[in-house]
C-alpha cells in the first residue's frame, strides 16, 4: 500500500489540447494519469457515429492521444485511466491494440461496460429538467448512466495498463486509483467524500491551473500559451497537494483552487455522485508553496440508490446565416438586414433568433455598451423539424448580398442536426457493470 499517490489530469474534455498528457507522464513523475472527454452532448453525438459506423462512437482524438502517450506511458510505468470510450469503449479498446502493435508496444487494456442503459429506459421516467416524461422529447438516441468507482475497480485489480470507460462521473476517474491504492472502503462516506473533492479539483484539467481563470486585466496569468496541467499528490488521509510540473505555465493558488471547487457546483453541501454525496463546506485551502495547494477536510454521505442517466434525443435541425457589416452606419445596417429577415421568415419558423455579434450577440440591449460598433455581424439562426427547411435560413441570409442592404460580406451558412440531452434517474440495481481485457 502507498502513503502517498500521485494522479494527474491531462485533459478536461474533449476537444482539450495533447501535449500538456505528455509533459505530465514524462516529467510529473505520475503513478496514474487521468483523462477526462466526456460531456453530455459528446456522447450523445458518439452515439450518432457509432450508429453510422459500428468501429466509431469513441472519442475522435483517441488515436492522436494513444500514438503520444502510449510509449511515455509504458517508459514511465503510469497507468492511464479515460473515458474516451464514448459511446463505445470496446471499439477504443481494439483501436488502442491496433495502435500498440504498430508501435510495437505490449499493452493490457481493461473495458468498462455498462453504462449504456438504452435497453432500461422506457421513456416514462421523469426528466429532472423538465418534471415531464422523457417521451415528449423526441426519439430517444441514448441513454448512458453515471457509473462510479465500484464499476472501475475490477478494471485496477485486473493489472491493465490503460483502463477505458464509457460514461462514469468526472470524480470517479480520481477517486477509483484512491480507493484501489489505499484500500479505502466504498462505504466510508468521509474518504469518500474526500476523494470526490480531489477529482473535482482535478476533472478539468487547465481550468485549476488558470486556463478559465485567466482575465488578463484583473487575473493576469503568465506563459497561457504553454499552459501546464495540473497534479495531485494525494495522502492516506484524503488530504491532497495540487502543482503542476515545473517550467510549464499557468498557476496554482488559492483563487484557481477556489473557483474549481465551485464550479458546476448548484449546492456544496450536496455534491451528487455515484460514489457518494460530498459536502465541500468542510474543505480548507492552503497556499503551501509556488504553485502548489494544501487540500485538507472534505466529507460526505453514502452513495444515492440511483444513478443519473443522460438521455440523447433527435431535438431537429437548426439553419445559420451570418453576414458582417462594416464601416459608418453598420449597426443600423445590420438591424435592417435582421428585420427584413424576420419579415420574411417569422411565419415559417417558431423558433427564430436574431444577433448583432459584437453588440448584442451575448448580453441583452438593456445590458450593452451604448457607443455603436465600427463593424457588426449579423446572426440568424432557426430551429425547425427538416434539414431542408433549416436550410432557408442561409439562403435568406446569403441573398442580402444584392437584396440589401448595402455592403453586406463573408456570408456563411450552416444547417445541423441537433442532439439535444436531458436527464433522469434510474435505480443503481438496474445497472449491470463489467469489464473485458484487451492485450497486444
């Protein structure tokens, strides 16, 4: 058993940058590193891949990742734990083998199944956003539940160097190599607890290192453009220290520290997942060296009997047009363009948004800057039930060009299928995990 354990994270989603994985394998000294690439929506659109092609539906830079990281985490003997599976975690298992043979790596890797739950959903189970039955939603694409440590564990205790998940809960990629090393009992509510506000800290990667963070008139932070990721020395005790290796940067200190731990948080006393229920009003910060951040208490109570599931459903389309406007009068030029738009499609779509990028785009009028802009461009955007229905949306926009008004450029036009996702809950008995091995 170890006294002390060092994971690091080394990437918070999906489209994350690679080179900060490497830097932490080859110079943090790591004993396992995290990556964590799931969102909601990302394993919904996962699941529209995989029904494409049954080989796809894992994370799209699953392979640029492995070719990196695959010899450094072999080199360095640390152990890789991910959720890059998406929405199918055996198919990323058959990738990584293939990536190893042609690399000539030998590499075990552990699949964790289970959380895909399509088959146990009825659509009669009440949405948590909605208080309405996930039937009114639409054709229901997915449906993945929040796994937790107990799913990963088996996985640890098989030995495999990399270890690939579906969808479990951001904290558990942390709290699993916790409890495996220190043999920490599922049912301690306060270790528990504990462990889940260090993946916390951990789960988004540059955000405690002061990528989010970052505003460079009041929150200045130097070396963006190398920004480091962060690690955790984490202690028999639960206690933990968060740095990042040295010479890359960013940093770590108490305000990075602060707005991590509350970010995406609606109650800190009840911080929800599959492991238990953590309070983060115990926790204590302490600034204990350059970049680097004592974290102390933590505590919680047992695990919910239900898992949370994210549903994906067909939500239709949605039509883009845009087009700039520069120079004198480009404001109120852009606001002519908008109205002749919505005059002309407001009784074809109910669902029809107008923007000025730049002006009012992101904070209502009542909230926007009362000097008018030198160039502004013009957004337009309608959800309807068809592609191409969606499509007139851009072809509205597109015929401003010598219908007025005067100097309108760049046009571009867009039409997607929209994912949308909602929750629900389902009773953990009605979960059924395992895993499979993979070797070269």
């Amino acid at each position: 058993m170890k006294d002390v354990v060092r994971i690091g994270c080394g990437a918070g989603f999906s489209g994350d940058r690679l080179e900060p994985a490497g830097i932490l394998v080859e110079n943090g000294n790591l004993n396992y590193l995290v990556l964590e690439c799931l969102a909601e929506r990302t394993i919904a659109l996962a699941q529209k891949r995989k029904a494409a092609d049954p080989t796809k539906g894992y994370d799209p830079l699953l392979e640029r990742r492995i070719e990196l990281l695959l010899p450094l985490l072999k080199q360095n003997r640390v152990k890789l734990l991910t959720n890059m599976g998406a929405a199918n975690p055996v198919a990323a298992a058959d990738k990584i083998i293939e990536i190893a043979k042609r690399l000539g790596v030998s590499v075990k890797v552990a699949v964790v199944l289970g959380d895909d739950v399509l088959h146990s959903i009825s659509g009669k189970e009440t949405a948590m956003e909605t208080g309405k039955p996930l039937s009114w939603s639409g054709e229901i694409l997915s449906a993945n539940a929040y796994l937790g440590t107990d799913t990963i564990l088996p996985a640890l205790e098989s030995g495999a160097d990399i270890i690939i998940t579906g969808r479990v809960a951001d904290p558990s990629l942390v709290v699993a190599p916790l409890v495996y090393e220190f043999g920490w009992s599922l049912d301690d509510a306060t270790m528990m607890g504990k462990a889940i506000v260090v993946g916390h800290l951990l789960e988004c990667a540059g955000q405690i290192t002061g990528g989010y963070f970052t505003d460079p008139i009041r929150k200045p932070v130097e070396g963006m453009e190398r920004l480091g990721h962060p690690f955790a020395d984490v202690y028999t005790d639960g206690s933990a220290k968060i740095s990042k290796v040295e010479g890359t940067g960013g940093i770590v200190n108490l305000a990075t520290a602060k707005e991590q731990l509350l970010y995406e948080v609606i109650n800190p006393y009840e911080y929800i997942t599959p492991d238990g229920i953590a309070d983060f009003t115990t926790v204590s910060l302490h600034q204990a060296g350059i970049n680097c951040v004592e974290v102390k208490g933590g505590s919680g109570q047992q695990k919910p009997a239900t898992l949370k599931v994210s549903v994906g459903y067909k939500a239709g389309f949605i039509g883009e047009g845009e087009i700039s406007y520069a120079g004198a009068h480009a404001l109120e030029r852009a606001q002519l363009a908008g109205e002749v738009i919505r005059r002309r499609l407001n009784h074809r779509f109910s669902e029809l948004r107008i923007d000025y990028v730049g002006y009012t785009s992101v904070h209502p009028s009542s909230l926007a800057n009362n000097r008018k802009p030198y160039e502004v461009r013009l957004r337009v955007a309608g959800k309807t039930a068809t592609a191409n229905e969606a499509a007139i949306i851009g072809e509205e926009t597109e015929a401003l060009y010598t219908n007025g008004p005067a100097g309108g450029g760049g046009v571009r036009k867009y039409v997607n299928e929209v994912v949308g996702v909602i929750s629900t809950l389902l009773d953990r008995k009605k979960v059924q995990s395992s895993i499979t091995i993979k070797e070269s």
